[in-house]
C-alpha cells in the first residue's frame, strides 16, 4: 500500500505476524541512508530523529535552535499523523543538540507542544549533526490507543 500522502506499507511481516506501516518526509536523508520518516508495528510508533527542514528538504532557522526544536517537532507531528496517532500518544522524546548551554529555549518549545502529555524525555548533547547548520534533532515513540491498533496496520 502506497499513497501520496507520505506513507509507504511494507507488507513483510515481523515477529507479532502484523505488517508494518513506513511513513516518509521524502527528504534526501532517507533514500541516501535507507531509513523511514517514522515506522509503525502494531500499537508502536517510532520517529526517526527530525530535524528542521521544511517541505522542500531546506534547513529553517539555521541560527536559532528555539526555531529548529519548533520546526522539528511539527514535522514529527506530521509523521505520528501519518502513522495514525498524534502528539497526544507520545510516551518518549530524545533531543539531541549541539550545544547544550541552548536547554532552556529548547525546553521551552519542547513544553509548548508537550506540557500536558509529559513524555519521557533526554536531551543530549552531539558533537556535531549531520549538516552543520542542524543545531537540534528529536526522535518520539508513541503509542497508540487501542481503538486505533488496527486501523492503519
């Protein structure tokens, strides 16, 4: 199953016997290293680590790593949608950042999408991103609830 919405289906099944859901962003990373915007099996969601790139694969804000957490964590949204849940079904986030002295900005936007659902979360600091101008990358896991478990997979 394919769609032009950004999800690609794998039929191949896993240990559970359920298949698995790809959704893809289409950004040039994931064909070049071969890995999904996000997966989903079963109940599971996993979200890659998002960075800030807009529709067009470009870096926003490369200066400003307040904006890139904000960038980054509405393209997670947009792959959780295409998995089938939302925000609200997030159980964990991982921000990595390049410079951790940026914590509390960052934390700031984090809790404007996260207050009240309070996931599990680290924040870590890199040496470096993949591109240079990436100052913030974040990675969920959700999971859905159980009227939704089949509905996508």
């Amino acid at each position: 199953m394919s769609n032009n919405g950004g999800k690609n289906g794998d039929s191949s099944g896993h240990k559970n016997g359920g298949a698995r859901l790809h959704v893809a962003s289409h950004t040039p990373w994931e064909s070049k290293v071969g890995y999904s915007r996000a997966v989903r099996a079963g109940s599971m969601v996993f979200v890659s680590g998002t960075t800030a790139t807009n529709e067009k694969g470009e870096i926003v804000s490369p200066s400003d790593p307040a904006e890139q957490a904000r960038q980054a964590l509405k393209n997670i949204e947009k792959a959780l949608k295409g998995a089938g849940v939302a925000l609200k079904d997030v159980v964990q986030t991982r921000i990595y950042v390049v410079d951790i002295d940026h914590w509390e900005e960052i934390g700031r936007v984090h809790a404007e999408f996260f207050k009240d659902i309070r996931p599990a979360t680290s924040m870590i600091e890199v040496s470096s991103l993949v591109h240079p101008d990436m100052l913030v990358e974040i990675e969920a896991v959700a999971v859905a609830p159980e009227q939704s478990t089949q509905a996508q997979v």
